[in-house]
C-alpha cells in the first residue's frame, strides 16, 4: 500500500505498450498527472484539449451542460 501511494504521490505511471493510446491522449494524459497543481490542466484545458474535443460524446458538445457540469472552483 505504501508503495502505490508513493508512486500516485510521485506521478509515477507507465501506460503498458499493449494499450493502444493516441499521442494527444498521452499528452492530455502527462498534463493531467502532474503533481505541482500551478502545472496541471485545468478543467476548461481539459475541455479545450484536441483529444477531449475529437472523442467527446455529441450530446456533451451543447456548452452549457459542460459549463455547469464542470465549473472551475473560485
């Protein structure tokens, strides 16, 4: 247990290379894992990033559902 908090804690992950993962997932992915949070994506990056805009649902594309679904905290 200490050792897979140390690894969450530390931002150490390995996507296995049978897994298929596209290079803008993996980037969305590196900027989502990050532990300084100043560094980290926010959620309106998230929302604007390539892969989140090409494989997002089409009922989620209405911008408002996004908006109230995933505000940013004051």
């Amino acid at each position: 247990m200490r050792v897979a908090s140390e690894r969450i804690l530390g931002v150490q992950y390995a996507i296995p290379d049978y897994v298929h993962v596209s290079p803008e997932c993996r980037h969305l992915i590196s900027r989502i894992f990050v532990a300084n949070p100043a560094m980290r994506f926010t959620m309106t990056e998230i929302r604007n990033h390539e892969w989140f805009l090409k494989n997002l649902p089409a009922d989620l594309m209405d911008d408002s559902i996004m908006r109230n679904q995933y505000e940013e905290p004051d």
